[in-house]
C-alpha cells in the first residue's frame, strides 16, 4: 500500500508568519495545518488503516474510493468569540481546519468490504484482502 503525499501549506510560509504575528490588538495568528500521523498495518487477511485525529467526531470525516484510490478527509469550522462588559466584540475568531489523506491500494483488497470505525480519538479503516490473497492453507500430499 502507498502513500500519496500532499503538502498543503501556504507558499512562504515563514515570511507570511512573520509579516501576520502578532496583530495589533495584541493576540496571535496560527495558520497551522496540521496532517494527522496514519500507521498502517497489515496481517494475513487485512490491512489496517489508523489516522490519530483526536477531537474530531465521525459526522467530521468523508471516505472515498476511487479508481484505486481511497481518500481520507476532514473540514471543520470552529469559532470563538470574546465580549467586554457591554455585549459588543472586541475579537472574534474563526478557524477552519482540514486535512486530506490519500491512499493507493493494492490490487488486492475488496473494496467491497471496507469497513471504519472512530474510537477514543483514532479512525481505524478496515481493508479485507481478496480470497485469492489469502494464504493457502498447507497441503499434505498422499503418496501413491
């Protein structure tokens, strides 16, 4: 199984880093995108997909394959507000983050039967092998 590679980051990132922190009403600016950290894993009859996301619910992720490619992603706007003592804002903030994780599948897994779970801040995705690819049981051969 391979990987595909993508780097979403701004171009220059540490010029526009620089040239946006800190604002002038005193706070910070992160533009941070952060790509969560995947182990895959296989045995006999499966590949096991983990991508760490803590924080996320499942409603957060979208799955897809196609033509061999099975896709992980994720869009989430979060927003925060502050108020003084007479209602108005004085900052309010938004953030969005998202991530996308692309995966090249081997020939041997059964789409068919790709299976997801998200617990305790990890989404584990389950890839079933193809009967073909399983190994085969040992032979005993009669003498004749």
């Amino acid at each position: 199984m391979n990987l595909v590679k993508t780097n979403p980051k701004l171009f220059f990132p540490s010029v526009m880093e620089d040239f946006l922190k800190p604002d002038f009403m005193g706070g910070v600016q992160s533009f941070s995108n952060t790509i969560p950290a995947v182990n895959i894993k296989e045995t006999e009859t499966d590949f096991t997909i983990e991508l760490a996301s803590p924080g996320l619910k499942k409603e957060d992720f979208n799955i897809e394959i196609d033509e061999n490619v099975l896709t992980i992603s994720s869009e989430r706007k979060l927003e925060s507000e502050s108020q003084n003592e007479n209602g108005k804002y004085t900052r309010k903030e938004f953030s969005f983050s998202s991530f996308k994780r692309s995966f090249n599948l081997p020939e041997t897994v059964k789409e068919e039967d790709i299976k997801a779970n998200y617990e305790n801040g990890v989404l584990h995705v389950l890839l079933p092998k193809k009967e073909e690819a399983l190994p085969k049981p040992k032979r005993f051969i009669e003498i004749g």
